[in-house]
C-alpha cells in the first residue's frame, strides 16, 4: 500500500527524498493531530446543537428573492450562527461581499463623527488601512472625522497595557482586535489572551465597544472571543465558517445594538435586517458550517506540518513547530522575494483548478507593495482552501492557510518544498 502511495507521489512530482522527509516528520505529530481531532469533536457537535435547538429543516435551505421579507432560512442561519457564537444576535449575509466589507460594516455602522477607533494590538490588515484611512482613501473613517489611535505590541509580542491604558480617552468609542497575524509574523492571540486584553480595557472604559477580527481563528479552539467578553466578532464565510461550500458572505455577531447598527448600515435605515433576499446559496451556508469544525481541523495540521518542514529546513515560522495554534496561518519567512515566489508555484501546482497556472506578483487592490497569491479554489479567493501569499516586501515571508482536506494540505506543502529545491533554494 505504501508503495502505491509513494508512486502516486512520484507521479505528481515529489521525489523519493522529500516524501521520506515528509513522512519522518508526519510520524511526529500523532499526538497533536490527536488533540486537533478532539477539539474538532466538540466543535462539530456544538453546531450540531446550535441547528437543532433552532429547529433547522428543509424548508430554511431554500431561497427568496427580490426583497426577501419572512425569509425563513435566512433568519434561522442567523439564530444559529448566535447560538454557536454564543451572541444576542447575528447578522450572516451574501450581500457582505468579503471578510474587509464585514469589518468596515461593522465600524463604519458602530462609530460616529467624533469618535475615536483605538488598535491595541498595531497596525491593522493591509486592506483596513484604506477604510479607517491610515492611507487616505474615498469613504474611509477619517473623512467622517473618526479618529484613529494604534498602541503597538511590544518586542515580544506582549500587549503594551501601561500605553493602552494612556490611550483611552473620552473619545474612544470602539476598540478593534485582530486576532490573527495578517502580514506580520507577530503571534496570533489565543482566545483567553483576547479575554484578557478586553477585561483590562472594560476596566477602564465599560462602555467602548470591543470588536475582533475573528478571520482564520474560528473553530480553531473550543471557545470564540464573545466567550470572553467581545461585543462583536466579525469574519469571512469563505474562511473558516464557510467550510468551503460557502461562494461568498460575512458574518457579524454580538451586542443585539452592534449587530442592529450594521444591518441598517447594509441595508437602509428603517430597514435592517427585515430584508436582504438569500437567493439560492442558503444549503451552503448551512451545510458550510456543518462542515467547518472539521475542515478547519484539517487546515490546522496542514499548518503545523509546514511549520516543522520549514522549521527543520532552518528558516523562521510563526508559530513555530512545537507551538499552541489559535489560527489557520502559518507563515515562513525566506528573507528573499524567490523563496515567497517559489513556495507560492508549489501551492499552485497543487491545487486541483488552475495548477497549470503560474502565480506572478502584482499590485493588488487595498495593498502598499506588489502580492503574490496562489489558490486553485472552487471559491475564487476562498482561503479555507489551499492557499498562499504575500507581500513582496522585506521580510519576505508567505503566510499559507487551507486545505478542504489535511491530505491536499499535506500535499500542498510538500509540493512548495519540492518547488524550493528545484529553484535551488535550499538541499535536502
């Protein structure tokens, strides 16, 4: 059998020298893969809970149109999506077009002119710099005269509490948290560590409105940050929550007001939530966060597998090999724009649509420097599938996520690694 294995393999270009490799390394990490499956577990049957204790049936996966009035599918998957989140409410829609528009809703509906955005943690994703208007940008929050104020973290990646506690003012209305890294080989907060921060700030302020961007951080561990005090959470459905299955959305969970404040944003005051037709795409949804507890399971030690293949190879990864995960990403650095490149060939080459396709740098919408993406999806731009990018910037680092299955992640990584010594980059 491990014969068939190993020239099946061969026959998508892994050499003999990279498979043992591979297969050295696999043999390690039993005991974590364990852990992983058991938090699947759980994870699983508390959306299986969630879609039974609100009576899902046949009749919420189909679709209305036009203004969607008494939209039954749609107003269950949003009572699902709060039980699971363990929130007042929940708004899960496929007119919130990507993870950037949910956060921007969800800002742009909760802040007004005069108040002020505090980061806590740095620099915010790349893409959120035009809408809050650290790059000026048409509509962002600086041309409605909301403020924004950035503690950094300091050299360990420690949260800066004595700079925090000086930055909250009068003016501080919403406090944002990036759960995950972006690009940036900061680590990625647990979910307790984001407990801990909100704790200390409600400490200060009670009534600022702490948000996390929970993007590539959900069904990662047992508990979400609005278990630990975050009056929103907002996300991507074509990340985690999604499943894969899901061909586009965001979702906003939390306060009943937060939530509320951004349906009248999407949609129209006076309106809200009473409209917004879920068309045809309501099975997906439902059936995307059935699936997602396990095919994060599967993205999370594809992760792991490409920290120690890299770890072992001598280059720098966040989190490192032997590290607790709080999210999807694992990024590498290279310390060269051919080790980024190279690695995003490989994940290329192994992705079921598109693997013909070559992955070049451009200069891509919401960013400051060229980006290199690659991704064979089914969803276009879906990173709960195999997926790689990066700036091309110093210090050269490519953060990968996904995998629908652990075995095509597992696949995928070991495709990057052949590509790296093909390119002569690095030797076995």
């Amino acid at each position: 059998m491990n014969t068939e294995i190993e020239n099946i393999y061969k026959e998508l270009g892994i050499s003999d020298k990279v498979y043992q490799f591979s297969r050295e390394i696999l043999d390690s990490l039993s005991a974590r893969f364990c852990a992983i499956d058991q938090n699947a577990e759980y994870n699983q049957l508390k959306v299986i809970k969630a879609m039974q204790d609100n009576k899902v049936s046949e009749a919420c996966l189909l679709g209305t149109t036009g203004y969607g009035y008494n939209d039954l599918g749609r107003d269950t998957l949003e009572a699902v999506y709060a039980s699971v989140f363990h929130t007042e409410d929940a708004l899960v829609r496929p007119q919130i077009t990507c993870g950037t528009h949910a956060l921007a809703l969800a800002l742009m509906s909760n802040l007004r002119p005069g108040d002020e955005l505090l980061s806590p943690v740095g620099k915010p994703y790349d893409t959120l710099e035009e809408v809050i208007g650290i790059r000026p940008s048409k509509g962002s929050l600086a041309e409605y005269n909301i403020t924004y104020r950035q503690v950094d973290l300091l050299t360990d990646g420690s949260f800066d509490y004595e700079n925090i506690k000086k930055a909250i003012n009068e003016k501080t209305k919403l406090v944002t948290i990036q759960r995950s890294k972006g690009y940036q080989t900061r680590p990625t907060f647990s979910v307790q560590r984001i407990g801990e921060l909100i704790s200390f700030i409600k400490k200060i302020k009670l009534d600022v409105i702490c948000m996390v961007d929970n993007c590539y951080g959900e069904f990662v561990e047992r508990m979400e940050p609005t278990d630990v005090g975050a009056d929103m959470a907002v996300g991507s459905l074509i990340k985690n929550p999604g499943g894969g299955l899901a061909p586009i959305g965001g979702y906003i969970v939390g306060k009943k007001e937060c939530v509320e404040n951004a349906a009248y944003r999407l949609t129209s005051p006076g309106l809200g939530k009473e409209v917004g037709a879920s068309l045809g795409i309501l099975k997906d949804f439902y059936q995307g966060i059935f699936l997602a507890p396990t095919v994060t399971a599967g993205a999370l030690k594809g992760a792991i597998f490409a920290a120690n293949v890299y770890e072992k190879l001598g280059f720098h990864v966040v989190p490192n090999a032997t590290e607790t995960r709080h999210d999807i990403i694992q990024a590498v650095t290279f310390g060269t724009p051919q080790g980024v490149i190279a690695f995003c060939k490989g994940i290329q080459a192994a992705a079921p649509v598109d693997s013909f396709v070559t992955p070049e740098p451009w200069d891509m919408p919401g960013y400051d420097s060229k980006v290199i993406m690659a991704a064979g999806a089914f969803v276009s731009g879906s990173s709960i599938e195999l997926s790689a990018d990066g700036p091309i910037k110093p210090p050269y680092a490519v953060y990968f996520q996904g995998g629908l299955t652990y075995e095509h992640a597992r696949f995928g990584i070991m495709k990057t690694l052949q590509n790296v010594i093909d390119t002569g980059l690095v030797a076995l």
